[in-house]
C-alpha cells in the first residue's frame, strides 16, 4: 500500500495539492461516520508519511532540475495522433519523479472551443506503458492530461499569449525553468515561419535550454535544403534544432554502431571487399499512398524514403567505427567521410517502378484531368558504390516501394562462401554466410539483429536490454531458418518515437540529422533525381500480381530490369491491361506503352530478330537512324551486352549529319558513344556514311552515295536489311528525306545527299527504295510533343508529299509503329 501511495506522492499533482487533499480528507471525515473518518485519516496519514519518505530529496531535485514546457506544434495531426503524444507520455511516465516538473501544450489552427475536444480524445486514448502497473498508470494518466492543455497557435500573438502563460505559471508555482521543447509536426514550408514566430515570442531565458523538432522533409532536392537551412539558421541555432528520422530511434538501427564495436574483433577481418559479396537495404510496403497524394507527388519514394531512412542505414552500416559512441561530433564526421565516399548515380543506376492505381489516385486527389499523368516513382531500386579501398566494388542494393508483395523491413550483409559441398548441402557451412539487421514485420514480425551460425557467435549488443533468443519459430528469414542464426532481439520493444523524444528531452544530438549530413546526402541524392525527373517508371500491377516484373539486376555499374515488360493486347477492363498495349496505326502494327517499357519492348523486338537472322543466314544486318528518338534505345541495346548476337551483328547508318565523325551533332558519334563503347562487336562489323572523303563534307564528286551503296550491295544479301529503324521529326521527315527532296530521278538508289531545311542542311540518307526493301521496319515516335504528328497521320490515307513518313512501305517486309503514350495521348 504504501509503495501506491509513495509513487501517487512523487507525482507533481501531489506535491503540487497537498493542503486542498488533507481539507477534502478532513471534511469529507467530519461529515461521515467516525469509522469512515478513521479509515480515512489512516490513509491520509500512511499517504503523508510515504509521501513524506520521498519527497524532500524530490523537491530538492525538482529545484535543481526545474520546469520543462513541451509544446507540440500541430498536436491534433495525424502523426501527433499515431506517436508523438503517445512518446511524450512514455517520456512523462519515465520521468515523474525524478526531478523535472512537465506542462504539455498541444498547439493547433483550430481555435480553443473546438481544438480542447480534439486533443483530449487523442489523450485520452493513449495507451499504457507495459512497465508500469495499472493503479500506477492510472494516476500517471491522470496527472498527464491534469499537465495537458491546447492553445491556438496561429498567429504571432497567440505564439506572445503562450509565452506569457508559460512566465505565469513558472512565477506562480515558484518553478525554476528548465527549457522549452516545441515539435513542430506540421508541413516543412511552414517551419521558417514558426521558427521565426518562436524565435521572436518564445525563446526563454538565457540558461534554460530551447530544444525545436522539425519532422522530414527537409527540402526537396540539394538546393531547397539549403534554402530552407538558410532561413532556419536565421532564427534557431544548430545547436537548438532536432531533424528528426523516426528510423534512428528503431531499436535495431541504433544498435548497429554497437553491434559492430561489441564484435570488432570478429568482423574486422571480414568487414571489407575481400569477403563481402553484396549489401541490401530493404523497406518494403503494401500500403499504397492513397490519402497522401498531396505530399507523395511531389516527393516520390526516393525523396520519401531512400534519401533519408536507408541512407542512414547504409551509413551506420559502413562508416568508420568512432573510437568513443559517445562522442556525437566524431560520428558525424565519419558520417560525412563515408557520404563523401559514395560513387556519383545516375539514370543508369537505378530503376523506378509506379503502382497502376496510382495515376488515377493522383487525378481524383489532386483534381487532375483524366490525360494527366503523374512521372512520380513509387518504387525504385538503386545500387551505390563505394570508392575506397576497403568496400570497393561491392554493390549496395538500396530499394523500396509501395503496394509491394509484403510488409518487410531489413539490411542484410551477404559474405561470400568458398566452401563447395559434394554430398551435403543442407550442411550449416554450405549455406549463405549473412548478418541482417531486421526492422520488423515479415515472416519474424519483431526487431532483431540475425547472424549466421557459420560466420561467428556474436557479443551479446547489450546485456541489459537485450536478449538471445533461443527459441525458434518454424519461419524462415531471407533463405535460412531460424535454427541456422545466432538471434539478439530487445527485451522489450519501444516505439521509434518514443526512444527519439526521450533523446530530444536530455539533449542527445547523435540520433539526429546534422545540416551538414542533410546536405551531403541531399548532393548525393539530387543528380540522380534531376535524371530520373522525365523518366517513366514501369507500371506495376501492385501485391502479389506483381511477379518479377520488379526485379533487377546489375550489369557491370549500371542496373536494369531484369524481366521484360508484361505484353497485352487491348482489352478494356481486363485486370493485367496495364503495361504495354499493342493495336492497328495507319493499317500497321503499332506497340504504345510508357517510354522507357516501349524501348524495352523495342529492344527485345530487335533481340529476336537478330537471333533468327543468325539462324537462317548467321548474320544480323540493322540500320539506325539519328536524331533524339534512338537515344533512349542505344542505351538499353548497351545493357544487352551479354545477350545481343553483337558478334554477328552489323551497325549501319539510315542517314548522317555532313560533320565530322568526332564532333558532337555527328550521329554516328550518338551510336559510338552511346553504343558501341558500351559493347564487344568486331571492328568490321561497324559501317559508317562515308561523309567526309578527301578531307572534304558531302560533295558530289567524291561519290560518297555510291561508296556507301557499294558496300551495302557487298554484305547486305539482296540489299535488303533485316532491320530498319526510323524516328520521325515533327514536320513528318524521316531519315533524312524531307518534304522538299527530290527522288524522282534517284528511284534505284539506295543512298543520296539531300538538303535540310536547319542546320546543317547538308545530309546523307538511305531512299525509300533502301527502306522499303527491309525486312523490318520499326518507326519509333516519343514525346509530347509529337502528339499532334500522329493525330495528323493517322488521319491521313496512303501517302503524302507533306509528310515524307507516309511513303515509309515495305513492299515485303513488316511495319510496326513504336509510340509513347505521351505521343500518343498526349
């Protein structure tokens, strides 16, 4: 009883009351019978005496530790409602007591009538610390919503009104401050101004601390994070503010530091290139982004998540051990030596994927038109590289999304393993060799820290509240069941929040976000953003029906799908129509889909081709086109470098800029650099315009048509390419013959010098007569601005003089018109 009543006693309410409870006690004794009041007056005295016990140290204490005033800014929102109020009572409920006296102001836009109501509902639903006792969380409770109180904060005033009830209550109450704590849970284009308003009304005294948490995001890109440090540095400074990522409070991350200093001995031998295989970094979702499409479109998932969560991750993972964890400016040094490290990625780098249901999402939220489409990935998979000598060459596969097959959320290290088994390959040793640092969810369901039994028994990461589990759910966990790892989980899981908040209250900056880490990660991160700025991601299907369409895989540095894009004819209101839909075009096979599925498409087209070319006459003869159309496709051709027949493959020019082969608008040049430095082909197998003879451009004299057309007739059976790829420009030329070009006299030719009507007007071109002979011919259209050309030819029947592309018609061979759906829709 006494130990109910000494714990009832710490709390402020108690201190605080005293005299009114021994009135109410004596009162309500003197109006009662005399056993009831000798009931009473025992538990007053019993409550007085504990209270008594406790409390002179106590109050010396809350003298010496004083008054904290946490203010969250935003406090009836979501995430107030989902975590914080449920961290902050966590923090209450392990302080109460121990010196600080607490008021809690939950701030809103809403004023008091209607803000009061909003708040107590999310109060009082907060749920019990699994610590504390149910008589003891019941008082805790109590005395926590006695604390609470909401107050508008709208105005530069009303942030002057709490100031004001802040100095009176401290003066009434005799209360020495002890700092101020604002979380400012609210949208980052509103930080600037809150700051300033707090800066200007709210600072308190000079030896009371100013503590301001600000939620991610923190700017959009490299330059919008500076601009917004800049305009926060101007009212709060470094050491005031908190970037807050809820994933340095989860359990696991903030153990890998120790994890790796507990078992240095151990790992230092295989921490390198020599013995590690890969590094995956993993946060899978099911949820969609369904209610959230104002702040999700314009960030997407790498804003969302990879910039900051995983690369945090990574960091922890692979920066220098500091030699004291204790010490939050040496690990934020090495932290920005492992981000100065990291390789520079591009498009070539990453893959990005969006869910199908998301575009419409975004036009019923965003109030968008039904011809709006939304560039935002919802999944994306990036490998990085690091460029020093202890982790060169391993590839770290970073990847997340939404409506994803299962909820998971990891980061594995997988070690090579030079053990070969005849007989046994379920032996311990002829399985993987891995450490994972498991978040949660998926087949575990609970944090823990995974190590395979044939790399090491590890240290024990913290022997007071940590634990090794020893008994073995009958799951598996990334290839190896339970039995097969040496498992640390925590003895008692706590929410990421709450771990943060307890860090924010006694000043620790080493779960926190630097400005110099933000922005050496926002560096990293913006090349990559600005290229994949105008890429379309791969439609996905979302669940379990996504398949293997996400998957991907690396090729030397760069990274692919490795799964072609799912094919479909149209067929309104089937359930998988949504990646690539195949239809009539001018009385032709026509293929539309996103650009970057449409070029994979293309290039698959132009693989079987090729393959069945070599099989019937052992080589494949393929002629490209200039101009911005085929960019896209070379570089995908490049990725083909184990699997296209190159070796059997000849390169020829559908028509050629009159400049030299080594400047710049050459297209020749676009396929050599964008080609075939990429490829293995052999030297002869490379046929280009003969443009600049006798070191002169294009003249007629020196017979370059016919010296191409020679050649042609040389290794090209029949003169009839198997392969013709063409682009269209927006006045309807392709190759290089335009509306002007005169063919009359030239019908037998093969090749000619035309003129251009923009620079430069000298061309040299296959003739129609070359490309109606092909066996194929593919005519790729992208962009939106060439939207209005397909409306215009595919109103046209036959040919045109007004638009060269009409005459584009094997006499034996198959057309198929290649088009984007932003050509095509516009």
């Amino acid at each position: 009883m006494c130990e109910i009543f000494s714990e009832f006693a710490s709390t402020d309410f108690f201190y605080k009351h005293s005299k009114i409870l021994l009135f109410l006690f004596l009162f309500k004794g003197w109006v009662c019978d005399i056993t009831m009041l000798r009931i009473k007056w025992e538990l007053l005295l019993m409550a007085i005496i504990c209270w008594q016990r406790g409390h002179t140290d106590n109050h010396e204490a809350k003298k010496r530790l004083g008054h904290a005033t946490v203010v969250v800014v935003g406090g009836t929102g979501d995430l107030a409602r989902k975590y914080l109020w449920q961290g902050f009572f966590q923090l209450y409920a392990d302080q109460v007591g121990k010196g600080h006296t607490f008021s809690f102001y939950g701030g809103g836009l809403s004023p008091t009538e209607k803000g009061t109501p909003l708040l107590f509902g999310i109060l009082k639903e907060l749920a019990c610390p699994p610590e504390l006792s149910a008589e003891r969380c019941t008082l805790v409770k109590d005395q926590f919503l006695h604390l609470s109180k909401y107050h508008q904060l709208k105005t530069t005033e009303d942030y002057e009104k709490l100031s004001q009830q802040i100095k009176q209550q401290l003066g009434q109450e005799g209360m020495v401050e002890a700092g101020r704590l604002f979380y400012l849970s609210v949208p980052a284009f509103a930080f600037a101004d809150i700051a300033e308003k707090i800066n200007k009304t709210c600072r308190p005294p000079s030896d009371a601390w100013l503590r301001v948490v600000l939620e991610k995001p923190f700017g959009h890109d490299l330059y919008s994070a500076q601009a917004l440090y800049k305009k926060l540095s101007d009212q709060l400074k470094e050491k005031e503010m908190y970037r807050i990522d809820h994933y340095l409070g989860k359990q696991v991350v903030s153990k890998i530091l120790p994890f790796r200093k507990e078992n240095k001995k151990l790992l230092d031998p295989i921490w390198n290139k020599h013995h590690i295989e890969r590094i995956e970094i993993v946060l899978k979702e099911t949820l969609d982004a369904k209610g959230r499409i104002q702040f999700y479109d314009q960030y997407g998932v790498i804003r969302d998540v990879l910039q900051n969560h995983l690369t945090e991750v990574m960091t922890l993972m692979l920066m220098n051990l500091p030699a004291n964890l204790s010490n939050s400016m040496e690990i934020l040094q090495n932290k920005l030596n492992f981000l100065a490290s990291l390789q520079h990625v591009d498009n070539s780098n990453a893959v990005v994927g969006q869910y199908q249901a998301y575009n419409g999402e975004v036009q019923e939220e965003l109030n968008k038109t039904k011809d709006y489409f939304s560039l935002t990935p919802t999944f994306a998979g990036v490998v990085i590289h690091v460029d020093n000598a202890q982790y060169e060459g391993i590839p770290i596969f970073m990847t997340s999304g939404k409506a994803l097959d299962e909820r998971v959320s990891y980061a594995r290290v997988l070690f090579k393993n030079d053990v070969f088994c005849i007989q046994d390959p379920n032996n311990v040793q002829c399985k993987s060799k891995q450490i994972i640092f498991y978040l949660g969810h998926g087949n575990l369901q609970y944090p823990a820290i995974l190590i395979s039994k044939n790399l090491f028994k590890p240290e024990l990461v913290s022997s007071g509240d940590w634990k090794e589990v020893t008994e073995y759910k009958d799951v598996n966990v990334l290839g190896l069941p339970l039995s097969d790892y040496y498992i640390q989980s925590p003895v008692t899981p706590r929410e990421a929040y709450c771990e943060l908040i307890s860090h924010v209250f006694f000043g620790r900056k080493d779960s926190f976000i630097s400005a110099e880490g933000l922005l050496a990660s926002w560096a990293f991160w913006t090349p990559l953003l600005e290229g994949l700025s105008r890429v379309f991601p791969r439609v996905y299907p979302g669940g379990e029906a996504n398949g293997n369409l996400l998957n991907f895989q690396l090729q030397g540095h760069q990274v692919a799908f490795s799964h072609e894009a799912v094919v479909n004819v149209i067929n309104p209101g089937a359930k998988d129509n949504f990646q690539v839909m195949q239809g009539k075009y001018r009385s032709s096979e026509m293929v539309s889909a996103w650009a970057q599925e449409l070029v994979e498409r293309l290039a698959s087209d132009l693989l079987l081709a090729a393959e069945e070319a070599i099989r019937e006459e052992g080589q494949f003869h393929l002629a490209l086109s200039g101009g911005s159309s085929p960019v896209a496709l070379l570089r995908a051709l490049a990725l083909n470098l184990y699997t296209f027949p190159w070796r059997n493959t000849h390169i020829w020019q559908v028509d050629e800029r009159c400049v030299p082969h080594t400047e710049t608008g050459s297209n020749f040049r676009s396929i050599h650099d964008l080609l075939l430095l990429h490829i293995r082909i052999p030297y002869f197998n490379i046929h280009p315009m003969p443009v600049h003879l006798t070191q002169r451009l294009c003249v007629e004299e020196d017979g370059g048509p016919a010296l191409y057309e020679k050649e042609i007739n040389k290794h090209v059976n029949g003169s009839s390419f198997h392969y013709i790829l063409l682009g269209v420009g927006q006045d309807g030329h392709t190759a290089s013959l335009f509306q002007d070009t005169k063919l009359e006299n030239d019908e037998e030719r093969l090749v000619i010098l035309t003129e251009s009507p923009i620079k430069p007007h000298q061309r040299m071109s296959l003739t129609f007569t070359a490309i109606n002979r092909a066996r194929r011919v593919g005519v790729l259209i992208m962009g939106k601005s060439k939207h209005e050309l397909v409306s215009q030819l595919s109103r046209i029947k036959g040919e045109s003089s007004k638009y060269p592309i009409t005459k584009v018609q094997p006499k034996t061979g198959t057309l198929i018109w290649y088009i984007d759906y932003d050509a095509l829709l516009g």
